[in-house]
C-alpha cells in the first residue's frame, strides 16, 4: 500500500519533516529497506523547502536510520535502514568527551553490559561466531600487531562476543559503550611501559575467555571479562590527569 504524505506546519520546518517520517515508521507504513520519494517530489506533498527536506534527512543519516545515496537510477535517493551501532557510538562518544558521563559510569555500564554478554554467548554463540572470535584473538597475538590495530581487534572481539550472545541490542550497546572510550584506551595501551608484555596479558585473558564460552561456562566467563575491563579500563578511572582531560570534575 503506497505510503499517503502529508503537508507539514512551517515552524520548525525541520523537525516536523521529521515527526512525520517517525509516523510512519512507527505506523509500520515505511520500513528497512523502503526508498523515500525523490526529493522533488516529496518536498511539495509535505508542504515544505528543499533544504527543509534536505536538513530532516541529514538528521535521520546522522541518528542511522537512513542512507542517501546521490545519483539517479534505481539505487539513487534516501533508503529507511537499520544500523544503529555506528550512531549511537558517535553519540555516546560526544556525550562523554562533553561531560556528560564520567569513565566510572562507563566503566560500570561496560561491566554490567560485558558480564551478560559472555554469560549469553556461552549459551547461545553459534560456532562460525567464536572461530570468528579466535581469528581476531590469533591476530592480536601476532607480534608485528601494532597498538592501534590491537585496539581495533579487542574492540571487534568483544561486540562479536555481545552479537553472538544473541541480543542486538546488548550487541549495539556494547558497540556504542567501547567505542565510547575507545581513544583512552588507545592512549593507555600506547603509554604502556612493555607493550608486548602488555599485549600477551590482555590476549591471554582472551584466549581463555574463548575458552571459557566455548565450553559453555558462562559464569567463569563473566567473572573473568569482568577482571579484564576493570584491570585497563579501571586505571583509566584512577588517573587523577584523566577526569581533567575528558572534562570531568
């Protein structure tokens, strides 16, 4: 059934643009994978500007509801999709670096989100998602793997180990909460005294968290990752210097 537009208030075009697309995404009239009428169609039925228009999807982009992919074609215009890690990541990252969560509210959103995450997953993880898992393990453990790209592969561990969990969105939130904090762990792994002896440590916590979830002992597991993000991400909390670089007070 075509979707029915219409005309929108003038006062605060924007955000009406986008209390009438939210309508119909909660009215189940468009969803994943919907295409929205070209911008010079849909501005006039909806009674507004083009850079009205234009300013509510780059909102929609923004939040990860909606992709817009220029050109003409098939393939061109604004399309609904679902892809909310990335978004709210960004969000939550913001949030932070302006104060508005200190590390120790993260550091406890982590623990709480990453114990029920291992426990799930010593359930529920499919076998493709833990050798997924030990293939990043088995990178990290490579001794020409320089920091950044260790932090990158312990990030994709844990949200692969939340999505195998088989709850989305512990698997966005978990996503969204370490990569919140993602450049101060950089920072710390990077001003680590022995970097190799660091990086073995932390790898061997994870190659027994594998373990651990393989043999579906989900309570040892949430214990042990538990011991994992409180012994990096808790000397981040007991830097005095950090609460001052982050904004904290």
């Amino acid at each position: 059934m075509p979707v029915e537009w219409q005309p929108v208030r003038q006062s605060r075009t924007h955000e009406l643009v986008l209390r009438s697309i939210e309508e119909r995404v909660f009215a189940g009239e468009l969803k994943a994978g919907d295409r929205l009428p070209p911008e010079r169609e849909l501005a006039p039925v909806l009674g507004v500007s083009r850079s009205a228009l234009r300013e509510a999807l780059r909102v929609l982009e923004t939040i990860g509801v909606l992709v817009a992919q220029p050109g003409r074609g098939p393939d061109s215009g604004a399309r609904i999709v679902r892809n909310p890690d990335d978004a709210l990541g960004r969000l939550l990252r913001l949030h932070f670096a302006l104060g508005s969560y200190s590390l120790h509210d993260v550091l406890e959103a982590r623990v709480v989100l990453e114990r029920s995450s291992f426990e799930a997953a010593a359930r529920n993880a499919p076998a493709d998602d833990l050798d997924a898992a030990e293939q990043l393990v088995l990178r990290m453990g490579e001794p020409e793997v320089g920091v950044p790209e260790f932090n990158d592969l312990d990030t994709r561990f844990h949200v692969l180990i939340a999505r195998s969990s088989g709850n989305e969105l512990t698997s966005t939130l978990t996503s969204a909460v370490r990569e919140s904090v993602r450049p101060l762990i950089l920072r710390a792994l990077e001003e680590a005294e022995d970097w190799p002896a660091a990086a073995a440590a932390l790898n061997a916590h994870h190659l027994e968290l594998l373990r651990l979830v393989r043999e579906g002992r989900g309570g040892e597991a949430a214990d042990l990752v538990e011991e994992h993000i409180r012994g990096l991400h808790g000397t981040l909390v007991d830097e005095p210097s950090t609460e001052h670089r982050t904004g904290q007070g």
